[in-house]
C-alpha cells in the first residue's frame, strides 16, 4: 500500500522585529561614534609592539613634525580651553577679547608663538584650519612656550593627561629639550603615540 505523505507548509519567518534591531544599532553606533580629527600635519609614528591604548578623556597632545615644530591640542572642554587662555594670556601679558575667546575654544590645534596667537585667532575659521605655521610652538633652552601651555592646562586641571605624537623623522636634540621641560616641572608620566607593528 502506497504511503500517504503529509501535506508541507511553507516556513514563513517575519524579519519585520530583526530589520528593526539592526537599524536601531546602526542608528545607536552611528550616534554615539567619535571620529577623530586629522592632524594638522602630516606625522609618520614609529612602530611598537605596545597595544595599550591612550586615555579617553582630559587628554592633550603634542605633535612634533619631522623638521622639529611642535603644535599643542588643548583638552576638548570649550570652558576650560578659555581658562587656559586666560592664564596664558596673564602669564605674556596679553588679553583677549570674547570673540577671540570663542575662536581659540573651538580651535583644532595650536601652532604658533604667543606673539602671533591674536593673528591666528581672527583668522576664519577655513583659513584657521588651512593654517600651516612656519615656526610651530617655540620650544628651546632660552623660550619654553610649549612647557608653559602644558603647565598652564595643569594649572586649571591637575588630572590631565599627555600624550606625545612625534615623527619618526624628528631629531633627537628637539625630543629631548621635550622631555627636559616637561621634566623641569616636574611632569614625568606621558604617553607616546605609536603605530601597531605589523608582524614579520
């Protein structure tokens, strides 16, 4: 006798829930993202084997190009960037006005000596952005500018932290006058930015 075989019905998944889910995540990790900013030059790191990663908050850099300038980037905070500003501006005898004020807390990097930081700040912003300087941060034995932008942030925030970005082009002498002035007052813990060594 010929077998009865049972009726098949067709599987009907409902995506409707899972394209949901997915949108929301992508919706969620697309808001949430932080996207870095470029440099404002461009910086070949030396290599490292090191996969500790930098601190997420209250972190400043310095970058050192190949031909030894140094630029400084503020902590990203717009209030304590204007207090910084302040003590810097005390401290050369300068001050600024509130658009200057407004400029510098939403300004990338700094770049240039004190001297010429009020040009620089009623630049627009394009121009600020587009802005290579010629000298960078004066940084010598005789004018230690970029020691005192760092010295001046800790003033206004003691748990700051530092990272350092150098080209693996940049010379010795300027590396060292670096950490000669962050030694002299006394800021001995930092990072250094590398890339991952790729394995052989």
């Amino acid at each position: 006798m010929a077998r009865v075989k049972p009726k098949r019905h067709n599987i009907r998944v409902d995506m409707t829930a899972m394209t949901d889910v997915s949108f929301l995540l992508l919706t969620f990790f697309i808001l949430t993202a932080q996207f870095a900013k470029p440099d404002i030059e461009t910086i070949t790191t030396p290599s490292s084997i090191s996969e500790k990663l930098l601190p997420e908050g209250s972190l400043m850099t310095i970058l050192s190009t190949t031909d030894g300038r140094f630029y400084f980037t503020p902590v990203d905070n717009g209030t304590e960037r204007i207090a910084l500003l302040n003590n810097m501006g005390q401290k050369y005898g300068m001050t600024f006005t509130d658009k200057e004020k407004a400029a510098f807390a939403n300004v990338q990097t700094v770049g240039v000596p004190m001297n010429q930081l009020k040009g620089f700040l009623d630049l627009s912003d394009e121009d600020r952005k587009a802005f290579k300087s010629k000298t960078g941060i004066p940084m010598d034995s005789t004018n230690k500018q970029l020691i005192d932008w760092v010295q001046q942030s800790l003033a206004i925030n003691p748990d700051y932290k530092l990272a350092i970005k150098g080209d693996v082009g940049t010379k010795y002498p300027k590396v060292k006058s670096l950490f000669e002035g962050l030694r002299d007052i006394d800021f001995l813990k930092f990072w250094l930015i590398t890339s991952q060594e790729t394995a052989q």
